[in-house]
C-alpha cells in the first residue's frame, strides 16, 4: 500500500474544484464505481493496462542503484490514474486525470519533478500489449515481452535518468491471488507486483553522469474505495534481502488502531501472504524533515519467518515536496537479514 492512491484519488478531488480530503479522501464512498470483489482472477496482460472504471490506480517504480562513483541511489518513477466518473470518454470529455513523480535520491541530495495531465487526448496514458505507460516524454516502455523487459526515462530540472530493466522472476500476487484487504472492515484493492528486476543505466545530476546497477521493484495497484474512513496514513516497506528473499510491509494507521499485512517473497519468486499483524513496525528514530518529525529509523519483524531487522533512511530529507507531500527513499537493512529497499510514510502533516 502507498501514497499513490490517495495522491490519485484527492487530486480527482481538486481537479473538480472538490475540496480535497486529504489521506482521509480514501474512505469515502465510491459510488459509481468499481468495488474490488474478493475471488476475481487477475488476467495478464490485460491487467498490466488501465481500468477506468475504478476510481484510482497506479504504475510505481522503485529501483535500489550502486554507482559507478561507488555510491548508493535510488530512483523513483510512478504514473497515477483518477477518474472523476467512470468511463474512458473521448478527447477532452475523457473524465481520467493523469499525473506523474519522479525522483532520484542520494545520500546528500533527493531531486524529484511532478508531470500533470488530462486523459483521451494523448498526452499520458498506458498501453497493455506492447506494454507501455507515459507521461509527455517520461515513459516506461516494453522491449521485449510483457513486463519482462523495460526501458525506463524520466527528467526533471536537475536530474534525468535512462535504465533498462529486465525481470528474472515471476509477478506476485499480493493476498488472496491480488484481492489485497486493507482495513479491518474490510476494504480492499486489486495488488500485484514484479519485484524481480535487475537494472543497468545512467543517472544524470548535477555534477555529472553515473553509471549505475541495481535492483528494481514494480507495483500495480487500483481500487475505488481501498481504505476505511478512520485511516490517515500508512508506512510501506520493500525490502530486498541479500539471500534473495524479498518482503512487502505495509502499517496503516487508524484511529480505531493500526492494520498492517504483506506478503513473504522466496528467492525462488514464491510468494506467502501474510496474516494481518504478521508484520510488525516500529518508528525507533525520528528526523526534522521540512518542518516535520519523520520517523527516518525503524525495526521490523515478522516473527514466523525469522526478520528481525532494523531499517535506515539513505537520506533522511527525502520528502517529495510535490502538489501532494510525502516521504519516500532507499533504505538500508541490518539485523537477522540484511539488504536494501524502499520507504514510503505520508500522514506526517
């Protein structure tokens, strides 16, 4: 689970001069549109492409990158869908908004950039077969089949980048075969990710060029009404172990108290849902981060498996400062299990 959808979802909302509900936007009713039903098969490559009668969805990069000046990076790149109705519509009619957030963090530096868009007129959108999701010239490409293969390009003022990524294991299905609950009550959202890919490129920054390898992690998630009204906030974990099995987190917090839930990944690419409560985060350290206390050190466990692992920002000052705020950067892992991965908080206004 991630800022996506409530980025989608509140700026359908002030896209329609609606006054923006903030992360709590994510409880309120859908009507008209598609609800999650618990028991659909997901289909591919069909689902690799939009359902624009769902209210909110996404296509969300993360890639964890070792330069050739011998320092660490990751990159972000995500497209949002919103439907102010359900329905593709034609030209200008078309109700699908359409925005975009890249970034590229370092230790001493976190750039990102904001793309906006309105659907049916070509300007952004997302393809099934070939596979291909844009954004005026930000595009996520396949070369190859499917989601197998992927050329991956992004700019903003200060940073570009130009990777290729290639997937060496199977897509996951997160809970029960992609029907992935969210709340106690019951909420829920359609959840599937190819966590598998090795990554090659460039990042261009300031001071130059790197060259730079790694490990990439893309998620696909769509819903209408995927949290329970008393939810604010969430903090959401992918985390890459150097024994080649992978782990997916998430804590949403509430006011009636926190569910949290996500999925086990062998190195063989077999994934284990993971009962509610299951998995376990704390906040151990926090950092001023734009005015705002964020908790940039943390512990995770998930008892039945052995993790017991503490996780460290990259850089702490990766807050995305764009049209909706939150944090997000690569993290460090040590404890029981070691490695590298992604961080996602929002809800620390």
């Amino acid at each position: 689970m991630n800022v996506k959808t409530v980025l989608a979802l509140v700026f359908a909302g002030w896209a329609s001069a609606a006054q923006p509900q903030g992360y709590a936007g994510l409880g309120t009713e859908a009507e008209g549109f598609t609800i999650p039903q618990r028991g659909n098969q997901l289909t591919f490559p069909e689902d690799h492409g939009p359902h624009p009668d769902f209210r909110i969805e996404w296509w969300y990069l993360t890639a964890n990158l070792e330069g050739a000046d011998g320092r660490d990076y990751g990159i972000q790149w995500t497209l949002f869908r919103s439907a102010l109705a359900p329905g593709e519509g034609n030209g200008w009619q078309s109700p699908q908004i359409w925005m975009a957030h890249a970034a590229v963090t370092g230790p001493d530096h976190h750039l990102f950039a904001e793309r906006i868009a309105r659907g049916g007129i070509g300007q952004a959108g997302v393809a099934s077969q070939p596979f291909a999701a844009w954004i005026d010239n930000w595009q996520m490409a396949s070369t190859g089949k499917s989601l197998e293969n992927l050329k991956l390009t992004a700019s903003g003022e200060t940073f570009s980048y130009d990777l290729q990524l290639t997937a060496d294991g199977p897509l996951v299905l997160h809970g029960e075969a992609g029907y992935s609950v969210k709340s106690a009550s019951g909420q829920a959202s359609y959840y599937y990710s190819q966590p598998h890919y090795q990554v090659t490129g460039t990042v261009a920054l300031p001071d130059g060029a790197v060259e730079v390898t790694g490990h990439g992690w893309l998620d696909r998630e769509w819903s209408s009404q995927p949290l329970a009204e008393d939810q604010r906030g969430w903090d959401w974990f992918s985390l890459n172990f150097e024994s080649g099995t992978k782990l997916m987190g998430f804590v949403l917090r509430g006011e009636s108290g926190d569910f949290t839930s996500g999925t086990w990944i062998s190195a063989d690419g077999t994934a284990e849902p993971l009962e509610p409560g299951a998995f376990q985060a704390d906040a151990l350290e926090s950092s001023d981060v734009q005015g705002r206390s964020i908790p940039t050190r943390w512990s995770a466990s998930v008892p039945q498996k052995g993790v017991s692992v503490e996780i460290q920002a990259l850089n702490p000052q990766s807050w995305m400062g764009t049209s909706f705020s939150y944090w997000e950067g690569p993290v460090a892992v040590t404890g029981s299990h070691t490695g590298k991965g992604y961080l996602e908080m929002t809800g620390y206004e």
